[in-house]
C-alpha cells in the first residue's frame, strides 16, 4: 500500500489476514485480519472521522449497541473523546 501512495495513488485500502510468530497472549493472537487504509491530501481531522465512522459501522453490523472490555464500555456511536498528548498523560497516566 505504501509503494502505491507513494506512486501518486490517492486512496488505498487493504483487508487482509496477518500472521506473526510467538506472539501469543490475552491481547494478542499470531492470526487476525487488519484493515490498513491511506488517503493522501487529507487532514488528520478527516482521518479521525472515518476511525469513528468505522467503529460506528462495525457496532451496526455486528448488531450492539456498546463494546465491553475488561469490566469497561463503550459507546460506538457516541462523539470520540480528542485529547491532545499532553492531556491524554495527565489524564490516564
């Protein structure tokens, strides 16, 4: 996908399964599948959009309304929380 983005290609997606060796553990699986996508000439603003907008889709599809992780929810359709890096240490180190 790189090359292409660096041939002059202006959106690129890829979906597909990735393998890694010895990494194994209660967050990590050697086999998953990634979606990896690029588009050149936008801003991260946009870029934050289409993250939201993703997880949004995802949550629709697979029928839920809140993910649950660990004892935590969250809201998939809710506004994404934007933190700078400094806020983001100050609130959550």
């Amino acid at each position: 996908c790189k090359k292409l983005l660096a041939a002059g290609e202006k959106r690129i997606f890829s979906l597909s399964a990735v393998y890694r060796n010895r990494e194994r553990g209660p967050l990590h699986h050697p086999s998953f599948t990634m979606l990896e996508w690029y588009r050149a000439d936008e801003t991260y603003e946009s870029l934050m959009e289409d993250c939201a907008g993703l997880v949004a889709l995802a949550a629709e599809r697979a029928g839920t309304k809140r993910f649950a992780f660990r004892g935590r929810e969250a809201d998939p359709f809710a506004e994404p929380e934007r933190l700078s890096v400094a806020e983001a240490f100050t609130r959550h180190a």
